[in-house]
C-alpha cells in the first residue's frame, strides 16, 4: 500500500484514529475484537428522521445541500452504531454535476431526459468541471467533523451500471438496449463507458482526498453479464476507475448482486475487499477467490421483515462463514429495504457486535 503522506495530513487516515478502527483493520485482513458491520441503504426511507429532514426537498437537491447530506449520512450512525457511514449521494449524482438531465423519480429510480444511444450523443457528452464537486467536498468535512474515529465510507457507481441507466434512460430488468450498444456498436460503447469511468472516478477520488477512509464502487447490475461480456465490455472501465484511487491508502471495496460468477474478475478491476450478496455463501465466496481477499456481507434481507429467530440464526451463520476470510464485515445483501422496521437493524448491529 502507498503511505498514508498521500493523503491530506488533516484526512481521519492519517491523523483522525480511523486507521485503527474495526472497519479498516477488517477491510486489511485483520480481526478486530469485534466483528465490524455497515449496511449499504442505512441512511434513508427506513428512518423516520430521515423522512422528516427530506420532507419538501427533491432527492437530488438534498445530496447537494452539504448540511442536509451531512446530517443524513450520520442518523444511522447515531441510531444504529454501525461502524462506518455511507456517504449519501447517489451514483447519478456525478452525471448531474457534469450537466446531464437526470432526475429520481419516486418509486422508480434514475430517469434520464433522454436515452444516450447513438455515437452522436456519446461524442457530445460533457466533461466534469472539477469546481462543481464543492459541495461534496464541504459535505464530507462536516461528516467527518461529526465521526471522529469511525470511517466514513464513499462511493461510486460503477462505468456498467450507470450506463445501463444512460442507455436504457430509465431503470431497466432486461437491459436489451445496453447489450445491443455493447454488441453492434463496440466503438461507441467504449466511448460511452471510458466517459463514465473519468467522471465517476473523479467522484470517488473526491471523497477518498476529502475525508473518506475507503470508497465502495457499485455495479449493482454487472450480474446481468456474462464472464465473457464483463470481461471485455466492462472490466477495463472499472479498473480504470479503480485507477483513480489506487495512489490512495484506501481500501476499495466492488459490489455488485448475484455476482457469484464475476467474483474472481471483478476483484482482479483493482478492488482489495469483495462485496458479496447473499446468494452466495461467504466460504463459497472465500474459496472461489482463493482465501487472499477480505470479504463484506451477507445478511438475507429479506427476513428483516420475519421473525428474529430466523434473522439471528442467519447472523450467526453469516458470522461463522465469514471466519473463512481473511478479514469480514458484515453488510446486509443489497442493502435496508425502505419499509424495514428500523429497531430489527438497531437489534441486529447488536447481535453482530456481541457475538462476532
Ligand atoms: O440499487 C442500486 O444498487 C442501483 C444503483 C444505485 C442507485 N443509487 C440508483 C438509485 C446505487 C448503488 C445508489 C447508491 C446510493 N443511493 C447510495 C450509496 C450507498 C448506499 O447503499 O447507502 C445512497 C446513500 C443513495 C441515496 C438514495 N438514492 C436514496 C436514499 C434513494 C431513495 C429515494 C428517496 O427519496 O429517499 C435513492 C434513489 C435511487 N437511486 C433509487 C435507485 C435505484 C431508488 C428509487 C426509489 O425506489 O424510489
């Protein structure tokens, strides 16, 4: 790992006690006293002070406004002691800042003006001007201010799933116009994601120089591919993403759900930790990558909403299973679904920190 005088001397790495947390030593292949969890959607529609402080304000504008996405990011940290925050943002925030119409629709997700399609299009997308990041920069130093020596984490979406939402203009479950883009037109596509990969690393390496102790990249939807198309279509856009942050003593972890088939690739991008969703098993996982890489998850969460006994004998599954990598935090699937009753999670992180 690069030393830590690549960051700023005030970054929590470096002199802020985060280096030392339960998260980083995990995220470097340590074990901590007690196993570290986090969960991806834990600030949000779960918590009732989160409905209240969004009431009158569009998704978008509150990841802009640095005092509402700071006070956000830090609720499920105060409810929940978890041991990270997440910074809150979202992956189309990076496509916003560098003009493109998109907005979030309730209920549905990203929706873009119009579908990026053609050669044309891709060739006139605009560049992100470094200066209109000020607002993320000004969000995270009050997040940090507010942790102390838990770790926030940052993030990004990665080139694959943002321009799946790019392409198909609204979220999509079968991706036809993606993987046409990806088949009959190779020039274009390269473009288009090589496009995505400098701006949305240039997010990501924002947050990892403003404060944040590692940076999670997110392609939720690169288990719709094959090993083959990820490899050639995907693989050299996340690592150049990954490029971005790799001067960096950050951890970085990729995420991505039902993945199970892309574990090895998606590592071998430039990620040091593995996200894994729970359909497959972390030894499963530990094996496949061949016991070198810390591992975060796996919680099912869908029995959130059933009875405790179920969700504790999953926990302690997961905790079990998790021993077979060499460092494991524990996350929750894809993340809190909306209607969760926030004390099952408050339960949970207990659970996790008394029996791991
Ligand atoms: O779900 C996915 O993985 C798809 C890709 C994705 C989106 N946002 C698109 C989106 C990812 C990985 C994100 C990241 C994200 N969004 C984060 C970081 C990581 C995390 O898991 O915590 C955060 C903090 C957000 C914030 C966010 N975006 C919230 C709270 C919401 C709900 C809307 C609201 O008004 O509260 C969004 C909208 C959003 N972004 C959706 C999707 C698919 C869902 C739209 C909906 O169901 O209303």
């Amino acid at each position: 790992m690069p030393s830590p005088s690549t960051l700023p001397a005030a970054h929590p790495l470096v002199s802020g006690g985060t280096a030392d947390s339960p998260l980083i030593t995990a995220y470097r292949g340590g074990r901590p006293a007690t196993r570290p969890i986090w969960m991806m959607r834990q600030a949000g529609r779960s918590l009732p002070e989160y409905r209240a402080l969004r009431e009158g304000t569009a998704m978008l504008d509150s990841c802009l406004r640095p005092d509402m996405a700071a006070e956000i990011t830090l609720q499920p940290v105060r409810r929940h002691k978890v041991d990270a925050a997440i910074f809150f943002s979202d992956i189309v925030i990076p496509l916003k800042l560098a003009g493109i119409d998109v907005d979030i629709v309730a209920g549905v997700g990203p929706v873009m003006g119009e579908a990026i399609r053609t050669a044309e299009q891709v060739r006139s997308l605009p560049e992100l001007d470094p200066a209109a990041l000020a607002p993320i920069i000004e969000a995270v130093g009050i997040v940090t201010a507010g942790l102390g020596s838990t770790p926030l984490i940052g993030f990004a979406g990665a080139p694959f799933t943002l321009a799946s939402y790019l392409v198909e203009g609204r979220p999509s479950r079968e991706y036809l116009h993606t993987k046409a883009l990806m088949r009959d037109e190779p020039e274009t596509w390269h473009a288009l994601l090589a496009w995505v990969a400098r701006i949305t690393g240039t997010f990501l390496r924002t947050q990892a120089l403003a404060g944040a102790s590692a940076v999670q990249l997110f392609d939720s939807w690169a288990g719709a591919l094959t090993l083959d198309e990820y490899l050639t279509f995907v693989a050299p856009h996340s690592a150049a993403v990954m490029q971005q942050v790799e001067d960096l003593p950050v951890p970085r972890i990729h995420f991505g759900t039902r993945t199970g088939h892309l574990l090895v690739a998606m590592r071998d991008v430039g990620a040091t930790v593995v996200g894994v969703d729970q359909f497959t098993t972390l030894d499963a996982a530990n094996d496949l990558l061949g016991g070198t890489t810390p591992l975060q998850g796996n919680i099912d969460p869908e029995l959130l909403s059933g009875p405790w006994e179920a969700l504790a004998a999953n926990v302690r599954d997961v905790l079990q299973r998790g021993l077979a990598a060499p460092g494991h935090v524990v996350n929750l699937g894809h993340g809190v679904p909306p209607d969760t009753d926030p004390d099952v999670l408050t339960r949970m992180v207990a659970l996790v920190h008394e029996e791991g």
